[in-house]
C-alpha cells in the first residue's frame, strides 16, 4: 500500500515534467526523421495570392509571376535551395509593314525595272526597318498587266505603293490605288500626273530649268535663247524657260525647235546662254549642228537639264566642254553605284537612286511608326536621298535641292553645290 502511495505521489509531483520531456522526444525523433533540427523550423510564407481564380491565360501567367516564397530556414536552404520563380518573358510583337514596289519585270523596260528592284532591296538593307516587307510586282508592257499587279498587292495588304515608273501606268491604277483609301509614290517624271495622295518622285524638268538658269544670271548673263525638241517634254520645258527667263529679269532672245536651227543661228550675236533640253545621241547630234552653224562656245554659254548627267557626255565632242547643268548631288549616288556594283556585279542604271530613295523614305516612316498618311508623306523639312535632299508637296510634286555641274574634258563636277535643306515653308 505504501509502494503505491509512493508512486501515486511521485506521478502527482513529477507527472507534468514527465510529460513535457515525453512530448520533446517525440518532437526530436520526428525531426530526426525529415533531417531536421528541433531548433531549426522552416517558416514558408506566401505574398500576393490572388484571392480569385484567373479568368483567362494572360491572367493566369500573371497571377504565377505575382506569387513568392520566403524561405527563412538556414537548414531548409543548405539542402533545398529555393529556386527563383520561373518568369515567362513574350516575344515582342513586331507589325509588318507591307510596301508594293509596281515596275515591269518582263517586257519593255525590264532590265531597268529589276534594276529597280535591286536598289530597292539596298536600301531596306540599309534602313534595318523590322517587319518591312517590300513586295516586288510586275507591271508588265501594258495596262491590264499594270492593274492585276496593282490589284494582287492591295489584295495581298498593301499599305503603300511605290510606282509605277511609265506614265501610262501610273494614270491606269491611280484610281484603284485612291480607291483602296492608299497613297502612292510613282517613279515617272511626269508631273501631270501628281495629285494629292498621288506623288510624282521622278526628276521633274521645270526645275532643273529653275536652277540652271537663276545661276546662269547670278554669273552676269542676261541674253537667253533656247532649242527645244518638238513632243510633249519639249513644251513643258519651253513654258518654265519663258517664266524664269522673265522672273530673273533677263531678255528672251529666242525659242526654236530644232528644224529651225539655222533661222536661230542668224542671231547667235545676241546670244549670251542657249539652252539645249536634249540627252544622249540627240544631244551629240545637235552640238555637232550648232558647231558647223558657227556657234562659239566661248562666247555662248551652253545650257542643259539633268539629261546631260551622264558619263563621257564630252568624249569625242570638245563643243560641250564648259557648258552648265542642273543635276542632283553626285556624292551619296556615288556610293550607293560602288555598293550596287559589288552586290550585283554592275553599275546601275541612273534612275536606280528612285527606287532606292522612294524605298528609304517608306523604310523611314515605316521604322518611325509614322505610317504612310499623307501629312507624313509631305514632310515639310523633307528626306535626304541619294540625289540630296527632297520633299513631297502636298499636290504631289517633288521638289528638289539641285546642284549646278559643269561638263570637263574628264566628265562633269559641280560648281554649285546643292542646298542641304529647304529654308521656305
């Protein structure tokens, strides 16, 4: 009886101990289990759990990067270390953009065209405009070839067009193209077929007339004459020679066609500048004329256009040495002709710098993300191009910063550099 009264009161005085220490090693015996010190617990809390289901995929791979873990263990760490939480970068979007380049590939003016094409591809080349894509379409020989194409790259997400380049084409799809809400810049030289949203990049005579003629004043000449072809390019140069002539405050003396030439050398006396609005053989072939009529190229100033921007103008042919014309800048071009020769393995032809600047200027705007709207488009502080600096008008002209060259025994050099920026409104 006393053995049990005896173990009754040492349960009764040591009971709560016993029970504490039974309890702490049965904690140490589950701890010794999972490899964990009794003083070691992990403390795991998780932030910003979205307290709703995610109702979509874009909201689920947010409600994922919200989540974090806080791990506070140093024995949870040295044997599982926590790893970052996985973050799902997207790929960034890029929009294509979607320019049609319309030029005769097959046909008449087909080497000319893929020529077109080539310096087109340069200059995306050398923009680096992300998702430009350019969509080379053949205009064929004819009209109808000239719409299919027009039609299959507006079907095809056409957002701008570039070309064509023969004016009977531009005025065939310029009312498709008005008609799908689009601008366009075509590369003839036919200013009659500007209009808004319808621009003309080609080198437009009248002022290159401008240009030549205002420099041949500021040099002290004051008596003008002129020799004209007989077609359509032969009118519209005679209408802007008669307005400088008279704007610069000079005297007209003369203006003939070229059947004509011999009643024009009867008053070569009076002449100081003739204008000669000619290219190529016809040009030789007219110098040759005015030499044998007795025209002294010391004493007259021979004048010309853009036409005569061309290499050995005066190989075999002394009579043009001297004379004066308007052309684009010569230094860009030059290096644009060496890239095109080592890419494709020859010299350009000289209406290749259209292509190329028409395909910059897209590339520009479309890298820009300004688009092809037509207050983008006639940019009044302009683009500079391979043929300098240049602007849309708002009626569809280009206008251009020309330079004035000089024919020399070697080739040609200018005398008057171009303007590198447009200071009129």
């Amino acid at each position: 009886m006393r053995q049990r009264l005896a173990m009754f009161s040492f349960f009764r005085l040591f009971g709560p101990f016993c029970l504490v220490v039974f309890l702490f090693l049965a904690s140490c015996a589950e701890a010794s289990l999972h490899g964990i010190a009794p003083h070691e617990q992990s403390h795991i809390t998780v932030s910003n759990i979205n307290k709703f289901a995610p109702q979509s995929t874009e909201s689920a791979f947010g409600a994922a990067q919200k989540t974090s873990f806080t791990m506070t263990s140093p024995a949870y760490s040295s044997r599982q270390s926590p790893q970052p939480p996985l973050v799902i970068k997207r790929a960034p979007v890029v929009r294509r953009t979607k320019v049609a380049l319309l030029v005769p590939l097959t046909g008449k003016g087909a080497t000319l065209g893929q020529a077109m094409v080539n310096a087109a591809q340069l200059a995306v080349f050398d923009i680096s405009a992300q998702g430009f894509d350019l969509m080379p379409r053949d205009t064929g020989v004819n009209a109808v070839q000239a719409m299919r194409a027009t039609k299959e790259a507006i079907a095809s997400g056409a957002q701008f067009i570039i070309g064509p380049l023969f004016a009977s084409a531009v005025a065939t799809v310029r009312p498709v193209v008005h008609e799908a809400s689009l601008n366009m810049l075509a590369l003839s030289t036919d200013v009659s077929l500007a209009e808004e949203g319808a621009y003309v990049m080609g080198f437009a005579p009248a002022p290159q007339v401008e240009r030549v003629v205002a420099y041949a004043t500021a040099q002290g000449l004051h008596k003008f004459a002129a020799l004209v072809p007989a077609n359509a390019y032969g009118r519209l140069v005679t209408k802007a020679f008669e307005r400088v002539v008279k704007e610069q405050g000079a005297e007209l003396v003369a203006i003939e066609k070229v059947d004509n030439l011999a009643f024009l050398a009867t008053k070569k006396e009076s002449i100081e500048a003739l204008f000669l609005p000619f290219g190529g053989q016809d040009l030789r072939r007219i110098a040759q004329q005015l030499e044998k009529a007795g025209f002294d190229k010391e004493k007259i100033k021979l004048l010309g256009t853009g036409l005569w921007d061309e290499d050995y103008l005066t190989e075999g042919l002394p009579f043009l040495i001297g004379g004066w014309f308007a052309t684009a800048e010569t230094q860009a071009r030059g290096r644009f002709i060496n890239a095109y020769q080592e890419t494709y393995g020859e010299i350009p032809p000289r209406l290749a710098t259209l292509a190329y600047d028409a395909t910059a200027l897209a590339a520009v705007l479309a890298k820009s993300g300004r688009g092809f709207d037509r207050d983008s488009l006639s940019n009044k502080t302009g683009f500079a191009g391979l043929d300098g600096v240049f602007r849309l008008k708002a009626k569809g002209q280009v206008e251009r910063a020309l330079a004035v060259s000089e024919n020399t025994s070697f080739g040609n050099k200018i005398i008057d550099p171009a303007p590198t920026s447009f200071t009129n409104p």
